[in-house]
C-alpha cells in the first residue's frame, strides 16, 4: 500500500499531512503543506500543490472537511506509521502520482465528451432544423438570392475560361527570332494585328504533341493563321466548337500549343525583319486578335480588377443610394409631449403656441393677408429645451413631426447632403401640414466661403432653395434650433427664411422651480414637494432645464441606492453637489477641489494654482466656473 492510497476511518481523505495549518474564518480556510497531496472529501476533491493553499467558498464543505480533519488526525499516527514502513517506495510511487495527474490533465476526455455531443444530439430534431432553416432562408431571401447569382456567375466564367483555355506558346527573346530566322529553322511566323506581339514556329516537331492536340485550336487567332498554314482537309474533319470545349475541359492532358515561340516585337526593326524572312523563304502573315481571345481577356481582367474592387463598389453604392438616405427611413414619430411638460421660457412658449394655432387653423392669418412663418430659429444654451419645445409644438398641434440633425447632411460625397435634404422635404409636404425640426442647425448652415468644404455649401444651398420653394399653402415649418447663432449664414436668417427667431435662455428662479416640478411629479418624495422645488430652486442659479432634470434623477438614483421608499431631502442636496461639483468621495471645499482639478489640469494657468494666488480661494466662484452652495 502507498502513503498517497491510506484510506482514512472515514475513507474520506486520503493524503498524509505531515505538518499543517488549518486556518479557519467564516467561509475558508487554507492547509499548508509540506509536500504535494491531494485532500479528497466526501463531496469534492481539490488538488492542492506544495506549501500551495486551499480554499473553499463554502461553509458546509469547511464543516465536513474539519470532521474529516479531526478524524485525520486520530489517524495521523497510525498514518506516519505506514508512512515510515513504506518509506523506500515513496519515491516510485510519488512518480506514479505525478504521470497519473499528468495524463489526467492532458487526456483528450473523450468519453464524457462523446456522452455529452449524442446527449446534445438526442435532444436535436430534425423538424427543427429544417424549420430553422425555413426560417433562415425566408428572413435572408434577398441576400441569399444574391450570393447565389454571384457565385453562379463566378462559376459560368471559371467553367468558360476553363473551357476556352489555350496552352500558350513559350516566350521567347526578340534575339532568338532573329537567330531562328537567320539559321533557317524558322517554318512559320505570324504578327498579331494591335499588338507587339510575333507568334513562329521551327521546323523541329513540337515535342510530346498528343493526338488531341493536333486538332486545330478553337482560339480564333490560331485557326486565322492555321487556316494559311494548315491543309484544307484538317479545317474540314474540325468537330463542332462546343464539342472540342468538352473535350479539351475533359482532358487532363497538358495540351501542346500550335505556336511553338512567342516573342514581343522591336520598334523600328520590321524592315529587317521581314527581309529576313524573306531572304530565307519564311511563311508569314498577320491576323487580328480572335473574338474569343478577346473575350476571354475581358473576362480575366474583370475578374482580376473588379472582383478585389467589389467591396469598395457596395460601399459606394450605400453610401450613394437614395434609399439609405435619412428622410425616407424616417417616420413622422409620435410625440407626447406638450406645452405643459416645457416650464420656465414662457416667452418661447408663447411664440411657438402661435404657429400651433395657426397650423390648426384657429387664427385666420389668411384673412389679413399674412403668411405662415417658414422657419423658427430656437437659440439658447445647451440644455434649455429647445428640442422639447419643438417636440412641443408638434405634440400640441397633432402634425407629423420629422426630427434630424443637421450633421445627419454631412457627407463624404458632394452632392449626398443636398440631396438628403431634397428627399426630407419632399416627404414632409407629402404629409404636410407637418414640422421639420433640424437640431444643431450651425453644423450645415455655417457661413459660405469660409472653408474649401463644397459639399457643406452646397447642402446649405439646397437648405435655402427648399425653404424658399413652399408653396405658401404647402404647410410645412422648420423649426432649427442652434447654440451659436452667430456662425450661420445670414442668407438663412433673413426674412422668409427663419424669419421667426426665439431665444429659449436660462430659467430664472420662479422658472426653475416650475421645471423642478415638471420632473418631480412622478417622483415619491419624503417631503412636500413645494419645499423641495423651491429649496432646490434656489441653489442652483445658473442650471438650465436639462440640469434640474439630471438631479432629479441622481437624487432618485441616490434614494434607491440607500434603499429608500421615497428621495429625501439629503438625497436631493448630495445630487446638487454632484451636479456641480462632479463624483469626488472626498470633501469638497473649493481648496481641495482646486487642488484636485490643478492634479487633473495642471497645464490650466487659468485655475489660479500657484502657490501665491489665493484671491479666488475664498469666492465664490469655484475654478471652473462652479458655483459653489455656500
Ligand atoms: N424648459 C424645460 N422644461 C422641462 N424640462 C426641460 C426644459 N429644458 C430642458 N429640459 C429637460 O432637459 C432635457 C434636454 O433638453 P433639450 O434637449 O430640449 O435641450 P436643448 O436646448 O435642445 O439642448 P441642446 O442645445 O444641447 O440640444 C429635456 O429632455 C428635458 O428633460
């Protein structure tokens, strides 16, 4: 019996510790050991490597392990014991353990593999396959029926090429021609008519020609010229083309090609060539290149450039498709948004609820002979709701509403932005009366001329064109919203244009309350949300829409984190902070928040970090421009 097979009372473990450290704490504990050994339990067995330590997650395999331990123990002696007696074969068999461990580790474990792959294969039917298949093929009819045209269209040119091969002759130096020639063993020459290229044969026979290969060729170059070269009884017994295609596709053969030498033509040297041959009673002629020849070259050359290029070719084509453009994947999407979810820019609001009355047709604008805005420009800081406020108006007005930003026109090719706008506005008087609302106008509606960018020009020329081209009782309004008013060109600010300019600013206080409670109102909270609105209202001086908007969700955020039923107070003030001063564990004076941003920016001079610049230390403004609560 081996030490490392010493089955204990329990017969649980099965390992000789000769000195170990049980280490206990709530869910492991490690065993030192001297030598390797292998602890096996009742319900798992774990491997441990020398002085190497174990640990188990789990508390009830510590419990039956320390029982095991204990018993162990017990046993230890009688244990050493064994050990001292087989002490001389410890060596062997400690090797043994090792090879066994190792063919354990590097086994393929085909069986239980096996087990699994025909348990997986059991569980398969065939009905679902062939419905997944189904399935497939429906969902990817058209690309499927593509690929398929492709690759028959790929095999129709291998089968044809393959078919209308001809073995070609051996190329050969201009000089040896001339040697040929000049030695007299030249039988036979032909010039291939548009090209460099001289074609001859020697008197000596054309070495290991097969009985296949005297046939004429099918290439129509040759035949020209065997037909001068050849007797007439040989083009009489030529079987039909197709036939010797078949066969020449049939043959494994190496044909032999009818012209021996093929050589490229020297400028200038035809006069002496052709007294040559002359002089030495040459038979030579010239043909045009054969249809079939031709053919075959287109053919190899579409294959060989156009192939590579196809790629490049499909992304052109998306990128230029009209049916990718943005207007026609674009749904009018419906809006449930009002005039009642916008606070604070009641000014805006009023303006914009005009042109709703007059899309719904309550004010007659008609009768005093006045005209439908065209256009309404929204500026303002980020933040403030112009996006809202145009989503709004559509809601309020019940109209098709078509949303884009305005980088959506930036294209690569020029043209492409132009023509996305024509296909956003011909779908919007479809369903007109409608509402166009481009964000972030500025990114195409720059000034002209400033940069060499012809395809931004253009598609602002084409923004212009559309705008003035109403019908005027085509009721179609764009609503354009920007944060730099000042970067567009004025053409699309005149009169006619976005004639009707709003400016959406920051919320004052009252403003700011409203919008508080606006996004409060489905939000459980501790106390009376009036307190909160008008708490929070008055701290955040500065805050557009989107911020109040932000910290109403941090402060519900923090809520559910802590565990809460309903946001209380502390959490609403911790979101404050958050949004002002960012995410930072540690406490947040506006030293130590300088001390942080000079770590993170320390290139800003404008921070003010030097030692001896303390003149903002005590402001209230924070470095960046925060504000601070105090
Ligand atoms: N006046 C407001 N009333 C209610 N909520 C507002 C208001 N302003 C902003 N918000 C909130 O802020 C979010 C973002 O606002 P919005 O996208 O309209 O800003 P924006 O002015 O268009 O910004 P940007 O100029 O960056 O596009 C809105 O979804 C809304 O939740």
């Amino acid at each position: 019996m081996t030490p490392f097979s010493v089955i204990s009372t329990h017969g649980a473990m099965s390992t000789y510790f000769d000195q170990s450290i049980l280490l206990c704490s709530q869910n492991y504990f490690r065993v030192h050991t001297r030598k390797t050994q292998s602890v096996a339990t009742q319900s798992s067995s774990v491997s441990i490597s020398s002085c190497g330590s174990l640990s188990l997650t789990s508390l009830g395999c510590y419990c039956c392990c320390k029982s095991k331990y204990e018993s162990f123990c017990n046993n230890n002696k009688k244990i050493r014991s064994h050990i001292n007696r087989s002490n001389g074969n410890n060596q062997t068999n400690s090797v043994k353990c090792e090879t066994r461990d190792l063919k354990k580790r590097f086994s393929l474990r085909l069986r239980p593999r096996l087990r699994l792959l025909s348990r997986k294969l059991k569980r398969v039917s065939l009905r679902a396959i062939l419905n997944d298949f189904g399935m497939y093929v429906r969902k990817n009819m058209r690309k499927l029926t593509l690929s398929t045209a492709i690759s028959v269209v790929l095999g129709l040119c291998y089968l044809f090429l393959k078919l209308t091969s001809v073995p070609f002759p051996k190329v050969v130096p201009y000089s040896d021609l001339i040697l040929n020639l000049q030695s007299g063993s030249v039988s036979k020459v032909l010039f291939e008519e548009g090209s460099r290229r001289i074609f001859y044969n020697t008197a000596s026979p054309i070495p290991s020609a097969s009985a296949e290969d005297e046939l004429p060729p099918s290439d129509g170059l040759s035949e020209s010229v065997s037909e001068s070269v050849l007797k007439p009884e040989d083009v009489k017994t030529r079987p039909p083309m197709g036939m010797e295609m078949l066969r020449r596709f049939s043959s494994t053969k190496v044909s032999t090609p009818v012209w021996q030498f093929y050589t490229r033509k020297i400028d200038h040297d035809e006069t002496f060539l052709l007294t040559l041959m002359r002089e030495k009673g040459t038979i030579y002629s010239s043909a045009p290149q054969s249809t079939l020849t031709s053919v075959r070259n287109i053919m190899i050359t579409i294959l060989t450039l156009w192939i590579p290029l196809a790629p490049l070719m499909w992304l052109l084509y998306r990128q230029i498709s009209t049916s990718n453009s943005p207007a026609k994947k674009r749904r009018p999407s419906n809006q449930t948004v009002n005039f009642d979810d916008v606070e604070g820019v009641d000014t805006a609001k009023t303006e914009l609820m005009e042109i709703v009355l007059c899309l719904q047709g309550a004010i007659n604008y008609n009768k005093l002979g006045a005209k439908l805005p065209r256009g309404v420009l929204l500026v303002g800081p980020p933040g403030t709701g112009k996006t809202l406020l145009a989503r709004a108006v559509a809601g309020e007005a019940g109209v098709p509403f078509f949303t884009v930003s305005a980088s959506e026109f930036v294209e690569m090719f020029v043209g492409r932005g132009a023509a996305r706008i024509r296909d956003l506005f011909s779908i919007a008087r479809k369903s007109a009366p409608s509402i166009i609302f481009i964000d972030e106008l500025d990114a195409v509606g720059g000034k002209r001329g400033r940069s060499f960018n012809d395809e931004r020009d253009q598609t602002l020329n084409q923004l212009l064109t559309e705008m003035d081209g109403f019908e005027t009782d085509a009721k179609v309004i764009v609503i354009a919203a920007t944060n730099r008013p000042e970067a567009l060109d004025p053409a699309l600010c005149r009169p006619g244009r976005f004639s009707r300019k709003v400016f959406v600013g920051e919320p004052d206080e009252e403003g700011r309350r409203k919008i508080l409670a606006v996004h409060l109102r489905g939000v459980p909270l501790e106390e009376d949300p009036y307190l909160i609105c008008n708490l929070v209202a008055s701290l955040t001086q500065g805050f557009v829409g989107a911020d109040l908007a932000n910290i109403v969700n941090e402060s519900a955020l923090l809520a559910a984190r802590r565990g809460g039923e309903a946001v209380a107070r502390e959490d609403v003030m911790e979101a404050i902070e958050r949004a002002k001063f960012g995410i930072n564990g540690k406490q947040l004076t506006p030293s130590a928040l300088k001390e942080e941003l000079g770590k993170l920016f320390p290139w800003m001079p404008s921070l003010g970090l030097g030692k001896g610049n303390k003149t903002r230390e005590t402001g209230l403004q924070g470095p960046l421009g925060y504000q601070t609560l105090s």
